[in-house]
C-alpha cells in the first residue's frame, strides 16, 4: 500500500515538473518566433529641463502599478486618465508626451480623443503635409508589426447633437 502511494506521488511530481518544462519550452519558442513585443513602455527624459515631461512620466510609471484591472491595455488608458487629471490637462496631451518618450502600445490603450488627433495626423502626413509629432511615425509602424489595422480596428467618431430635446447625430 504505501509502496502505491509513494509511485502515485512520483508520478504526480513527474507530471507536475513536466507541465512546468512544457510550460518554459512554449515561453521560449514565443521568444524565438521573434513575437514583436506589443507593449514598449515610456523612458523618462534625459535632461533636467524637461520637468513636466518627467513628472508626467513617472506619475504614469507609478500609478500604472497600482491601476485596476488585468489588460496592461486597460491599465495604460487608465493610467493616463489618472495623469490627466492629476495635472489637469488633456487626456491627448498626456498620450502625446508618453508617445514622444517611447510609449507604443495598442490603439484600445490611447484615449480615443488622442486616436482622432493621430488619424488625422497620419492622414494629413500623406497628403504631404509633414504634421507629425516625434514618434507619432514609429507609433504608427509598431500598430503595423502588432497587427492592429486601423481599416478594422479604429473609432468611429460619432458626434451628437442635442437640440431642444431632438437628437441629430453625424458622422
């Protein structure tokens, strides 16, 4: 009897560490697929005359760790959310600054008042108009690498009127 027990236990650590090996291989062939990373987190600014920059960068560093919610998607728009009106700016103006500093992450990540900007950037750039920000051109190419389509994945800017209790709506 205890000769049983003791085999079933072994078998149980056998399997257990073989998940586990499982487990390490799959993490390992997803790096060596050369995945691109879908989250490239913000640097803070290298000199001391950028203090707003800084500021805006750490409080967003800082209050990412303790945000609610499981999706680092959720957590980055939350996190610039709570910049915001710490600083009390705007939601796209943060997003700009976080952006320049190296942010790329995906499109549900930015506040959709920021995506209008960007799109309207990206659009007006191909019309030859150069008016990007720094970054907003990498920010573009990492949506590319990571899949995110903006022909299928992008806001419908719907703006609506209220007018003497009639509601008109645009596009």
């Amino acid at each position: 009897m205890e000769d049983a027990c003791k085999e079933e236990e072994e078998k149980e650590k056998n399997c257990a560490y073989r998940a586990g090996v499982t487990k390490h291989r799959r993490n390992d062939e997803r790096r060596q697929n050369k995945e691109p990373d879908r989250i490239i987190w913000p640097l803070p600014p290298d000199s001391a005359d950028e203090r707003f920059e800084m500021e805006v960068c750490a409080r967003f560093m800082r209050y990412l760790r303790y945000a609610p919610g499981y999706h680092p998607e959720i957590k980055i728009l939350s996190s610039i959310h709570f910049v915001a009106d710490l600083l009390d700016c705007c939601d796209a103006h943060i997003a700009k600054i976080l952006v320049e500093r190296g942010l790329r992450a995906p499109r549900a990540a930015f506040p959709s008042c920021f995506l209008e900007f960007a799109d309207g950037a990206l659009k007006s750039s191909h019309e030859g108009i150069d008016a990007l920000i720094p970054g907003l051109r990498d920010l573009k190419s990492h949506w590319e690498k990571i899949g995110e389509d903006r022909r299928f994945n992008h806001f419908e800017y719907i703006h609506t009127l209220i007018i003497q209790g009639d509601i008109c709506t645009h596009a």
